[in-house]
C-alpha cells in the first residue's frame, strides 16, 4: 500500500508539473493562435459567407465579440466587402491572448454566425506614440485630449477635404511615386499628429476627371451598392498608410455633406444610421476622431432644418452604438460668426465628444473663443478649419493661428494649404484637374508647391514651444484685469499655469506690451522673448516683482511675438540657431517695397529682390558679433539654377570663400551649405542663373553659435586725445565704420581705452583702423586701469592693412590700445573686443542671511570692489546662491573675499534649484587669499558658494562665473 501511495504521490506530480510547464508554454507562446498582431494596430479577420445575399449591405449584421486579459471586452461589427466576403477590423487595447466569437442575424449561415478565433497581441516595437499610448479620449477635466494612458495629445493636423481624389500610386512630379504618400510622409516629418479629410468623393467641378489614373469613389446618391466597394477599398489604403505613418485621422463620414439634402429619398434616417455604423466597422480600429461632415454643427448654414439634421444625428448615433473603442465625435462646425458654444445644434448630443472650431482669419475675436472654454460642460476644442494659407491667409496668419488657438484655451491646430485642402493636382498652364474648383481660378495653387510652403516646417517651432511647456496646464485669461493690463487687449492673448508661468503671443502693429499682474511677490522669474519665424528664444530678464507686476519690454520687432515668463526652468535653445534673423544687411540695390530687411524676416512669402536683373548681385549681413558657422541656407523665391558664392569676414574687407557654385551653379529653390569658421559679416553673391526675371531671395538663414559676444559696443571710452566732439572716442565703438576716432594730431603715441562694465573674459580684438598703412601698435588689458597687461605687441614690425585682428585671453575689463607708428594719424572706425562677460554680473541673488542695509546679496554682483555682502554675523556656514538665469557651460569661477583670510567654501552648481553637483571643495584645507580661482565644468542655471569657516565673517565683494 505504501509503495502503491508512492507511485500515486509520483503521478499527480507529473501532471501537475505538465500542467505547469503547459501555463508556461502557454505564457511563452509556443502554440499558434490564428491571428497576432501588435497593441493598438489593426488585425483584419476575414470571412466567407455561406449564403448568397442580394443586398449584403441591408440584409445581415454581423458582430464579433472580443475577450482580452482582465475581462476586456471589445465589440467590432464586421463589414460586406464584396461577393461572399465579410472583414472584421480590431486593435487590441492590452497585450495577450484575446478570443473572438460572432453572431450573425442569419445563424443559418455557419460562416458568419458562431465563428470562433485567437488573436495574440504582442508589445508594440515601433516608434509612433499612438500605438505606445493607446487611442485618444478627453482628459478628466475635457479640456484637452490624451492618449488613452492619460498623456496629454498635441494636435497638430494637415487637412485634406477632397482626399479620395489624391493619387495614390503615382503624381506628377518628377520622382514622386504618389501624390498621397508625399505629403503624409512630409508632414510626419514636418512633426504633424493628425491628417484632416472627408469623404468628398467626386470632385466638385475642376475637369472631366476621365484619366487612367482617377482614383476610384463610391457614389452613395443611389444607396449602397457593389459599385460603391471599389471607392472604399480606395479609402481603405489611404487610411492604413496614415495610420501606419502614427497619425490619427480626423475624419468626416458618409459623403459629400450636402448630398443628404440633394438626395433626400435615398438618404433616409435610417440609411444614414448604417453608413454611421458602416464607417466604424470598417475605420474604427484605426486611430480616428469622427467629425460627421463639413461644417454640420450647426447644420450647414441651413441646409438643414430641426427635421432634417435628424439624419446627421443619426450619422452620430450609428457611430457611437457600435464604437467599442469610444473615439470622440467632434462635428466640424461653421463660421464661429454663424455658430460657436453658444448655439451649437449638437452639443447636447450624449455623444457629443468636442469642438471642432471654424475661426476668421483673423482670429482677434475673444469673446468668441470664450465661449468654448466657458461652455457649461468643459469638452476638448480644436482649431479645426481657419484660413488657408495662400488662399485666404498669408504666412504669418497661417503659422500666428497656431498660437492664437492655444492662447485661447483651443488646444489643437488644423493647418490648411492651398493646393493640398482642395487637391490641385494639374500644373500650371494645364486643363483643370481639381478636387473642387471653388474660387478657382483666382486661388489656384498647384498640390505640390502647396505641400511645399514653409509655414509647415515652421509649425514644428509651434508645437516645440508648447511641449516644452506643460502647456495643458495653461489657463486663458483673455482680458482680465487681475492678470494683465496690455496696451491692445484684443492683439495680446495671455495664459498661465497659476502665477508660476506666464505666456503671451503679442501680434497686430506696433512694439507695444504692457503689464502682467497677480505675479507671486517671492518668486524668481525668467522672462524669454520666443520668435515664431525661428523657433528662437532671446533672453530678456531673471527677476522678482515684489509688487506682483512686471512691465514687459517692447517687442523686438513689429511682428508677432511670444513671451515666456515663468519661475520653473525653462526650455532654451538647443543646437545652431539663426544667427542673422532681424540682423542689418546691405545689398548691391534693392527694387522698390523689396527690401534687403524682406531676406532676413523669418517670412518665406517676403522676398528681397534687386534693383535690376544684371548680375552680380550680392547681399551681406552684419551678425553684430563672432559667430561660430555651421551651415547657411539660402531660400531664393523661385527654383531655378543659380550660381552663387559665399564669403565670411572679420571685418569686411578681407573676405574668405565659404563655398563657391559660380561654375557650375546648383539646381532648386532652396539651398544648403555646411560652412566653418568664426565671422561677423557673412555675404551672398549671385553671379548667374536661368529665368528672365531678377535676383530674388525670400529667406537667408545663417545657423551657428553664439562664439564670442561684442563687448565694446557702445561703451564708455577714454582717449589720450582727440580732435573734437565728431572725433571722440566714442565713435570707435557705435558700430558705425564710417564714423572713427581721431587723434588730435600726428604726434606719436596715442591711445584709446575701453571700460567693457564688468570683468569679462577675452577672446579675440578686431581694430578697423581709418585707412590701409602700416599700424604699429600695443594690446593691454587691465581690471582697475591702474595695472596693465600686454594682450599683443605689433610696435615693432607692425600690420600693413586697414584691419587687424588679435587673439587675447584673460580677464580684465578695461582694453587699451597705443598707437607708436602710423602714416596717418593715429584714427580708428572701429574698435571691437569680443569674449564672454562675467555671468553672475547683475542676476539675482539669496543668501543665507545678510549683515543689513547695504550689505545685501546683490553687492557681491554689482562689479564693484568697494561694496560686498556680509552675512549677519560670524556662524558658519553661510551661502550666498545665484541664478545666472538659464544654463550655462561654465568653466571657471573667481571670488574676490572681503580680505586676506583663510577661505574654506564649497562651490556648487545645479539646474532646477534643487539637485546640487559639487563644483569645488575646499572645505578641509581652505584657500588663502582674498581673491581665489577654481576651474569649472558643467552646464548650470544656478551656482551656490557655501563658506564653512574664516577669520572674517562670511563676506563676498565679488563673484565672477565664467564660460
């Protein structure tokens, strides 16, 4: 019995241990469900009817029940495609072993009805955020959208109404296989989320549309039939490449909107619910918002009374009782001059899932935008139609709307081109091939130059401002008082995340700001200038506002412009930036109202052209300082082959080739070349091209780096002489190199000597002197203008030229140079010293506690040696901490102490304020001196110095960071 036992205690172990190796085999895989497929992407299931049908379409429903992991349950009915086939379409929303059973109205027909099937959805392996985060839904406070996760969405859309009448397998462009794919994979890599359509299906007018090559449409004008299959397998590729390319699909339903109307014994309520039904059975595995039909809410200007708008909501209610997936309904609506919030036809829908606004061009109506945010149930809203660009907006109204949308609480952008909305597809000068000949031909555009406007690729600055930003978290404040007081109210559009970050977009005429108010009265605050045309911050100011106001400065140009003010850290600008945006520029001659300032406007629809169409002809621009190149890109206004050269000087007499095409020329309208060096002046000279017109350049984009910083500019001078009030010192450094310092005669030596403000390190001194003779000469530099070191001496052998340039290094703030031998008197135009300044000079500063009045923290930054911060007493240790205001790659520190002592600090450095990286330490052996260097490494917005033990008590007279 005992040994029986133990053969019975064996075996149940064997099968148990079998049961558990077949739940691991299980878990790893290794049997064959019918169907895999990764997370959130489509799987296609087919089946095969075993009854003939004579009208699939109304005859039989058939639906598919979908069991996943932790009890999902997910419903898709399947779709007629044609003879006896019938698909279902389903996107696992979790990884796992999913099992599918169907039910048909006809359980007589065994294979539609009763069929069951695995789908194993694995992890997604791709890239596309949609399918790493699941299908989009509205955020828990409806103010925006989110991935299913609960990430907030951006949108950005392209918008395509005609978009069954685009090519797909070819176009006609020279190397472009298809029209369709060309401008998805464009405005993917352009950084769009989202592809705009409708289902337009024959074009409005616009050609006979009898080519070969028509993209195949169904007409639902006689009902739903075979004939109708082809037009949807055509949709069918159009809506997997975009969903294969991580876009999700904004798209209408059903038809042309208006065809309910014209045909309205066809289009019954009830044939409108199925096509409702329809399209989620066969594009609702796909990433999509449905927004029913263009300009529907409220009902298509009247084209559709309280009656007959029945059969749209039908569309709705179709859609929204067979989409398991729950993708927002978001009806296109009219003109906000027509409908908005506050009239809206729809919106007491229970499916009614958001606004899918139509704003003017110019978009200055705030009440209007309230009207959204303010509505009784918060429900995302998106900018989905405005002015298209180059049809009934210019550039700069195509890209501010972008901004305008978000600044109203609108988070979502549709973006429109002429040529691509209304699908343009013959050339110039050919027979009429529209997608819809509305206003045409007065607004033609070809498609392809329409796919092609550089509004797109700066729609990416847009969208990196905002996700730089948690900009979900912005709050429209629209012309509330308690939190702005600007000079044009209706041309400046604020948000804020509570008082912490303040962003506004100024636009309409003029430089004009005003005033942010409820600001927190401790708080430090950057404030950044952002351009639009660039993707470029400027810094304007770190600051507190014990008042709770700040008063912003004027904008940097009469163009539109965003302003970031926050006490968080911020994005700042990464990698070559446009070093010549705004800059002066002359050029060989200009034709009148086009300008040489058109060429360096951050707008491609402005363009400098010449005075004449004879060539040479050139343009240069003064970058205001050393620059460190890296590539130029030159955007001429047309294609053509253009011969060109590009030159980079010092100081515009001795010019150095940077790349040179006036042999054999180059072939476009928008050129590229990688350069290097270090310039101030940069110059583009076009000696030939093709078309009998003229010289015309829309944009001319330096990229580069910030090398060295002017620090002479305008300065405070001092001279041995000089020969009147038209001669003094100063004029050697107003940038101006007609004007010029002059001694008050020949006599030998003279010298002129520069006050830079604050100890600055140097780097390079560039001297354009009053004309071409040997210069003989000395360089010093000197922090007190007592002491003097010598940076070059040329007094022996000289310089023959009218410019020279020296290397320096050190720090020092004042520079002077003696002239000993010349053949003119001694005379200079200009006088530039470039380096890098004292970081730390003038920011904000805390400390650990202060002696009283006038011994506060901000003295250890006012470049003067006779004033300090003391701490209140001598306990140890004491930090004095300053927020240099944005990161900054330093590499060496000097702090000037009250007197000769034994210092022992620390030196800190950090990002955010918080997490803190030793930067040296001296704590256990200390320093003796007063003044002391230590050799940085890191890029740090703030920098910490903590004393832990002196003879004195703790007191800074001054501290320099350096890059």
């Amino acid at each position: 019995m005992v040994k029986r036992s133990k053969n019975i205690m064996i075996l149940v172990s064997m099968l148990a241990l079998i049961i558990v190796m077949g739940g691991m085999l299980e878990n790893n895989r290794t049997y064959a469900a019918d169907y895999s497929v990764e997370v959130w992407n489509v799987s296609e299931i087919t089946l095969t009817s075993t009854q003939a049908y004579s009208d699939p379409f109304n005859d039989v429903v058939v639906e598919a029940s979908f069991y996943g992991p932790g009890g999902a349950l997910i419903t898709r009915p399947a779709f007629w495609d044609g003879g006896n086939t019938w698909k279902i379409r389903f996107a696992p929303t979790a990884t796992g072993l999913w099992t599918m059973s169907t039910t048909a109205s006809d359980p007589s027909d065994t294979g539609l009805h009763g069929i069951s099937l695995t789908i194993q959805s694995d992890s997604y392996t791709g890239s596309h955020d949609i399918y790493e985060r699941g299908f989009l839904k509205a955020s828990d406070n409806g103010r925006y959208l989110v991935y299913a996760d609960g990430t907030p969405f951006f949108y950005l859309g392209d918008t395509h109404w005609t978009m069954p009448h685009e090519r797909f397998d070819t176009s006609n462009v020279p190397g472009v296989a298809s029209q369709f794919k060309y401008t998805v994979d464009k405005r993917v890599q352009q950084g769009f989320t989202v592809y705009q359509s409708q289902p337009i299906w024959q074009p409005h007018g616009g050609g006979s549309h009898l080519g070969s090559d028509e993209e195949a449409v169904a007409n639902l004008t006689d009902g739903f039939t075979a004939a109708d299959l082809a037009g949807f397998h055509n949709l069918d590729r159009k809506f997997d490449y975009i969903a294969k390319q991580g876009l999700v699909h904004a798209a209408a339903q059903v038809s042309w909107v208006g065809d309910p109307a014209n045909f309205p014994l066809v289009f019954t309520e009830d044939f409108m619910a199925k096509l409702g039904r329809y399209w989620v059975t066969r594009y609702g595995a796909y990433p999509v918002i449905w927004t029913i039909g263009q300009e529907i809410d409220k009902n298509l200007y009247g084209a559709y009374d309280a009656t007959t708008i029945e059969k749209w909501f039908a569309v709705g209610k179709g859609i929204a009782d067979h989409d398991s997936y729950g993708h927002l309904i978001m009806p296109h609506m009219e003109g906000t001059s027509v409908t908005t919030a506050a009239n809206s036809w729809w919106m007491d829908q229970p499916y009614h899932g958001g606004w899918a606004t139509q704003m003017s061009i110019g978009m200055d109506g705030m009440s209007t935008a309230r009207t959204f945010w303010e509505a009784p149930i918060a429900k995302p809203a998106v900018l989905y139609e405005t002015g298209y660009e180059n049809f009934w907006a210019d550039a700069k109204g195509a890209l501010g709307a972008g901004y305008k949308a978000f600044q109203y609480g609108i988070f979502g952008y549709g973006y429109g081109a002429a040529g691509v909305w209304n699908d343009i597809y013959s050339k110039p000068g050919e027979p009429a091939d529209y997608g819809t000949e509305y206003e045409l031909p007065l607004r033609y555009y070809w498609w392809y130059d329409g796919a092609n406007l550089r509004t797109a690729d700066q729609l990416a600055y847009f969208k990196q401002f905002y996700t730089s930003l948690e900009w979900w978290k912005l709050t429209p404040r629209f012309d509330s008082s308690t939190w702005s007081a600007f000079v044009t109210p209706e041309h400046s559009l604020l948000s804020t995340d509570g008082n912490e970050t303040y962003v506004a977009y100024f636009f309409g005429s003029g430089t004009s700001t005003g005033t942010l108010k409820n600001m927190s009265t401790s708080a430090t605050y950057t404030a950044k200038w952002y351009d639009p045309r660039n993707g470029q911050y400027t810094a304007l100011d770190t600051f507190k506002a014990p008042s709770g106001t700040w008063t912003v400065p004027n904008r940097p140009t009469s163009d539109e412009w965003m302003l970031l003010v926050s006490s968080e850290p911020t994005a700042s600008n990464e990698g070559a930036t446009n070093q010549a945006a705004y800059k002066p520029v002359a050029v060989s001659g200009s034709s009148a109202g086009f300008g040489s300032e058109l060429a360096v406007d951050g707008l491609y629809d402005t363009s400098w052209i010449a005075g004449s169409g004879v060539v040479p002809q050139w343009l240069t621009v003064d970058l205001g300082g050393i620059k460190q190149l890296e590539s130029i890109e030159t955007g001429f206004n047309r294609e053509d082959t253009w011969n060109y050269k590009l030159e980079g000087s010092l100081d515009q007499v001795s010019w150095t080739t940077l790349a040179d095409h006036t042999a054999a020329g180059r072939t476009a309208r928008d050129m590229s070349d990688s350069v290097t060096g270090d310039y101030r002046f940069v110059r583009i000279t076009v000696t030939g091209f093709l078309a009998p017109s003229m010289v015309a350049i829309s944009e001319f984009r330096i990229l580069g780096y910030d090398e060295f910083e002017l620090l002479s500019r305008n300065k405070t001078t001092a001279v041995s002489s000089d020969n009147g009030t038209g001669c003094s010192g100063g004029k050697a450094v107003d940038g101006n190199d007609v004007t010029y310092w002059c001694a008050e005669d020949d006599a030998m030596p003279q010298w002129l000597s520069v006050d830079l403000g604050v100890p600055s390190r140097l780097e390079k001194i560039v001297m354009n002197f009053y004309g071409h003779t040997t210069w003989k000469y000395k360089l010093e530099g000197s922090l007190d203008s007592v002491t003097w070191t010598t940076l070059a001496d040329r007094t022996v052998s000289g310089v023959t030229g009218q410019t020279a340039s020296d290397e320096a290094s050190g720090i020092y703030r004042y520079v002077r140079i003696t002239i000993t031998d010349s053949g003119h008197w001694a005379a200079i135009r200009e006088f530039d010293v470039y380096g890098k300044p004292n970081a730390a000079s003038g920011k904000l500063a805390t400390a650990s506690s202060i002696s009283g009045i006038g011994y506060e923290e901000d003295k250890a930054l006012d470049g003067l040696a006779s004033t300090y911060w003391c701490a209140s007493d001598g306990t140890k240790p004491q930090w004095l901490n300053v927020d240099l205001g944005s990161l900054h790659d330093l590499s060496e520190a000097r702090i000037h102490f009250y007197s000769l002592d034994s210092w022992k600090y620390k030196l800190e450095g950090s990002s955010d304020g918080s997490s803190w990286s030793v930067l040296a330490d001296h704590t256990a052996s200390g320093v003796l001196g007063q003044m002391t260097a230590d050799t940085l490494s890191g890029s740090y917005r703030y920098v910490r110095i903590t004393i832990t033990d002196s003879v004195n008590w703790a007191a800074i007279r001054e501290l320099e960071l350096y890059e």
